[in-house]
C-alpha cells in the first residue's frame, strides 16, 4: 500500500448530549475531501479512540468508510486504528474494522500494561495474521509508555503486511536511523508535527497531521512543495509559517482540545472533547485564534 500524502487522523464530532454526531462527521469528511487530502485515519489520537466504546470505534469507522463510498471517493483510503489495553480487543477491532471496508490499520503498542518487545513483537504479529491488512505501525511511546525499538522493526522485516510507520517519538537520531536503515521495508510517515520539515528532508514522503482537520490546505500545500516538487525553499517557507501552530500543538499539553478548537473558530465546529479533557481556556483559545488568523490573514 502507498501511503504517499497527507493524512488526517480525523476528530470523532459530540453533539452536547456527549453523542457521537454523525452529520459533523460526514461534513467534516466532505470538506477534506475537497481541500485534496490524500487519506483518513479514524479512531486514531485526535479521535480520542480512548473515549470511545467498542461500539461506538465501529460505527465512527463504518461511517467513514461508507459515507466515502456514497460520493464515489473510495480512491480516498482510510486506516483504522485498533489500539486498546487488550491484545484480543484488538483484534477484534482489527477483524470488525477490516470486515466494515478499511483499506490498512494503525497498531501502537498497548497502553498501560507496558509489554517488553518480546511481547510487543507477539501483539503485532497475532494481529497481523488475523486481521491480514496493510499495517502502519504507530510509534508514541509518551502515550503508550513502550518504544517500538529498532531491533524489533527488524523482527518484523519477514512481515509483508508491516509497510509503514508512523514516528512520534520527537528524536532526530531516531529518525535518521529510521530514514537510513529502514527504509527498504518501512514507509516513513511524519507523526511529529514541529518536525516535518526535518521528516521530509529525510524521505519521509506522508505526514499523519491532527491540524489536517482545519488546516488542510496548508498542510497539502508543503506536502507538495517538499515532496513532489522538491522544493524545500518554498517548503522551509511554508513550514515556518506554520511553526507557531505546530508548536502549540506538540508542546501545550492540549492537542485534541486545540484541535477541535481550531475546527471551531475555521467554521467547522465538532464540539466539545470528551472527560476528563476539557474546553480550552479563554487565554488559550485567544493563542489559537490569534495564529489562526495570522495563517488565514497570509493565505489571502
């Protein structure tokens, strides 16, 4: 599978009775659809997949899904993420999601329970051999408090079904060594927002972006000048007047919350994150508002 693009790791819309709403999601599909955004990712982070029941993981991903065939956009695809606490909840999840239309997975290692590789590297392969799908793993070790550690991408080279990564650990080394000794069998993906430049520079050819959701535009407009033009003027350019977002992003403390956000004050509201995550505060969103208009204010 090309995992070439922008990716947008799309936010799971609430309406105020805590409800998942269905029509925000499929408009907010709509919208990235036309702003030329190459894929989907549902129930990933900024879906806070973590809110969610199993249920509620499926619906939000067979709405996608079917809402994209329904405009005759399936040439968009869309990767399910399948993380949870549990090997056998995931893979369930994984056999559900696959059954409903997704064209690959997002694995990340079990949050919580800590698993060593051994037992990481076990995790990903019963999934892979019972969910059979194009597989992008998802390195975030601040989230799930476990490293995918190199020797075990090299466990996993013998996996024909293991073709990308997305890499959120914020190391340089890491990812000159993930862009110099994997890249003949990992497609390197940008999960570090305040890096993408850096990621590009170093091969990276898709960028999995939370502020996709309301900033898409911009986000495919330095995908194109860094990837297919290979202009990293332009690029460094564009980046940097993208910096200030990326950084309140990865640095604040508030990613979902300033996501969904930042879909609010563009016109797009998705409502509000679920508990215990809470609505910015009003200093906090006069920040984001403020670079959003900078941004906007540019582009016009």
């Amino acid at each position: 599978m090309n995992f070439d693009g922008i990716w947008v790791p799309i936010v799971t819309p609430f309406d105020d009775a805590n409800r998942i709403d269905y029509p925000a999601l499929t408009g907010l599909v709509d919208l990235l659809v036309e702003q030329g955004v190459h894929g989907l990712i549902v129930g990933g982070t900024t879906g806070e997949y973590y809110a969610l029941d199993h249920a509620e993981r499926l619906a939000t991903i067979s709405a996608v899904v079917d809402h994209l065939a329904t405009l005759g956009q399936r040439s968009i695809p869309v990767i399910a993420g399948i993380n949870s606490t549990t090997t056998d909840e995931s893979l369930a999840l994984g056999k559900a999601t696959r059954d409903a239309g997704v064209d690959g997975i997002l694995v990340a290692a079990p949050f919580y329970s800590h698993p060593t590789q051994d037992e990481l590297r076990a995790h990903i392969e019963r999934i892979d051999d019972a969910v059979d799908l194009p597989i992008m793993l998802y390195n975030f070790p601040d989230r799930t408090g476990v490293p995918m550690s190199l020797e075990l991408l090299d466990a996993l080279r013998a996996r024909p079904n293991v073709q990308a990564i997305k890499e959120s650990t914020g190391s340089i080394e890491r990812l000159h060594a993930l862009a110099t000794e994997h890249a003949d069998h990992l497609q390197l993906c940008c999960g570090m927002d305040d890096q993408v430049l850096e990621f590009f520079v170093w091969g990276a050819r898709s960028w999995v972006c939370g502020a996709g959701n309301f900033l898409a535009p911009e986000h495919v407009a330095l995908y194109r000048s860094c990837v297919e033009e290979k202009n990293f003027i332009a690029g460094r350019e564009l980046a940097t007047r993208l910096l200030p977002m990326l950084n309140l992003l990865e640095q604040g403390g508030k990613f979902c919350q300033s996501i969904k956000a930042g879909c609010e004050l563009v016109g797009h509201p998705v409502g509000p994150t679920r508990a215990p995550l809470l609505a910015l505060a009003e200093d906090e969103r006069r920040e984001l508002a403020a670079i959003i208009e900078v941004l906007r204010r540019h582009d016009r």
